[in-house]
C-alpha cells in the first residue's frame, strides 16, 4: 500500500503568495483608473475658441461660454479668425452676423473638440433663429474622413518602441551587447517610422502633408521611447524596464490625447501627457501632416529630451560595465 508523502511548505511561501496576489489586484485598479479617469473627466477644458462679429455679439458669446471649459478669443474679421484656426491659436471659432452663423473647425486637431464648438454654435444660432454654415480649415484626408487611421496610430508608435527594446535585450544581453543595441534600436525607430508613415499616408490614406517630416517625426518618437527603455534595462535590469513600460503604457497611452486633442482632457492629466513619448509623438504627427509642422517645436523638444535621456542612461551603463567586470579579478586576486 503505497503512501504519499506530503512536503512541507517552505516558510514564507503563503506570505510570498499572498503580496503577489495583492501586487497584481492593485495593478488592475491602477489600470482601471489609469484608462477610466481621463475617459470619464473628458471634455473641454480651456478650449480655444475664437469668435468675430459686433461687439454685442461677441460680448454675448463671450458670456455665455464663460467658465472652465472654454477660452473665447475675439478677432476683427473673419480672416483673422480662420488665420487663427490654420495657426493653432484656437481650435476652431464662430463669425457672427445678422440673421447668419458661420462655424469654422479644423477637424484635423480632433473631432471631439470639433463637435463641441459646433454643438455650441447650432445652440446660439437656434437661439438667435440665424441660418448656420459650417466650414472645415483642416479636414482629415477624404480616404479617411474620420480620422480613424490616425487615431489608431498610437498603438503602432507605443508598441514600435517597447516590442524591440525587449527584443534586443534579449538578443544581444549584457554589457557586451549594449552597443548593439544601441545601433539596433536607432535603426529600428528610423526604419519603422518612414514605414508606418507610408502605411498610414498612401495605403490607409490617413495622413496629408510632407512624407518625409511626418516620417521623421514618427521616427523621433519611436527613438524616444526606444532609447528610453534601454537605458532603463541597461541601468537598472529588467525592474527598470518595468518601470518605464509601465509608466508608457498606464499614463502615456491614455494621457496622449491623439484622438482627442489635449484640450479634450483635463488640464494636469493633458499636461502630463504632452511630457510622455505618446503624447508628444501624436501632437508632432498631426503638426507635421496637416497643420505644415506649425506647433511641432514643443513635442520635438520634448522626443528629443527623452531620446537624450536614454542616451545618457546607457552611456552611465557602459561606463559601469567595464569597472564592474575590472573588479572581479581584483577580489578574486585578494582572496587567493
């Protein structure tokens, strides 16, 4: 009659379980608020807006969009107003005139705030029994007039500079291989941008405006994240890798506003965004395609800090190397 025997849990193992188990519930909370609280505070916030008409009139839409939500900025004429919305000054804007409003968006910046300024104008010229016009600056292209192509760009941009920091990590490990995978990872963002932009601009037909800029600017964001996160392995291990990841993915993703605009979340959460990778590749992406880079200086400094960033994380990493690696002959020498 055989008999099983029963090994005995090592001491620790249950308190060990229970802090993964409690580690990982938290994880999804942080997930769940990370992905929730800016979808359910969304809406305009200090959304530029630009009007022009009579002083009464504009007196009077300047009232009624007092508030948090709206940034009224009033203008002479209707030209001065569409030069606003093609500059970025404001994201789209109303020109007021006896018995008639004209709505002037740029649909291009996101079609949340888009939908919002026209919402607001349908409401006044109702108000006012006017006829209403509705004139689009900067449409998306006519093969996607939703923007759907761009809008699904963020996943590409994000995942183009995780999925080869781990690869190469895993390639080409240790200090030995910390050049390599400094090559890798520039050629990788160079490569992958031109071809991302090519898919997005001439398959999908999703981006307008100069190839080669969009390209560039695509490339930068995927450097940034990618130097990111090697500099991170290469400093700190994987924890560090972790960490970076974690933070691209839970605040970045949902923070970047590249569907939306940045003005479409609140204002620390838009803030926070636009310094991640994410957000700033999205904003230099619609700067470079449909608005002839005009906005894209903040976003290039912000990829360009990060690249740096990186950089210098695994320059630290490479000058360590050596010195460790020097070490252990020496204590081994002292021991003998």
């Amino acid at each position: 009659m055989s008999q099983h025997i029963t090994q005995p849990t090592p001491a620790g193992q249950g308190r060990k379980l229970a802090a993964v188990v409690v580690g990982l519930a938290a994880v999804v909370i942080l997930m769940l608020c990370a992905f929730a609280l800016p979808s359910v505070h969304s809406g305009p916030h200090e959304l530029p807006v630009g009007v022009t008409g009579s002083a009464q009139a504009t007196k009077g839409v300047a009232g009624a969009l007092s508030g948090d939500e709206w940034a009224v900025t009033t203008y002479d004429d209707e030209t001065a107003l569409k030069a606003a919305i093609e500059n970025r000054d404001v994201m789209g804007g109303m020109a007021l005139t006896p018995g008639h409003v004209t709505v002037y968006t740029a649909t291009a910046v996101g079609a949340q705030p888009t939908a919002a300024v026209t919402a607001v104008a349908g409401g006044l010229a109702e108000q006012q029994q006017a006829e209403i016009t509705v004139t689009d600056l900067k449409p998306f292209p006519a093969d996607d007039p939703k923007g759907a192509g761009f809008a699904a760009a963020a996943f590409p941009m994000i995942f183009g500079g995780m999925i080869p920091a781990v690869l190469l990590t895993r390639l080409f490990p240790g200090h030995a291989g910390l050049r390599r995978r400094l090559v890798g990872g520039t050629a990788f963002a160079l490569l992958a941008g031109f071809a991302v932009t090519a898919c997005l601009q001439f398959v999908t037909g999703s981006l307008s405006g100069d190839y080669l800029l969009s390209s560039l600017g695509v490339s930068l964001g995927m450097a940034a994240l990618v130097m990111t996160l090697l500099g991170l392995e290469a400093l700190l291990g994987m924890a560090g890798f972790g960490l970076g990841a974690a933070v691209v993915m839970l605040l970045g993703n949902p923070l970047s506003g590249i569907a939306s605009g940045a003005h479409w979340l609140p204002d620390g959460w838009a803030t926070l965004g636009q310094l991640l990778p994410p957000g700033a590749s999205g904003s230099l992406l619609r700067a470079n395609a449909f608005f002839h880079s005009t906005g894209g200086g903040v976003p290039v400094l912000v990829l360009a800090c990060w690249a740096v960033f990186g950089l210098a994380l695994m320059l630290v990493a490479d000058r360590r190397g050596p010195r460790a690696t020097a070490a252990v002959p020496e204590q081994q020498a002292q021991l003998v």
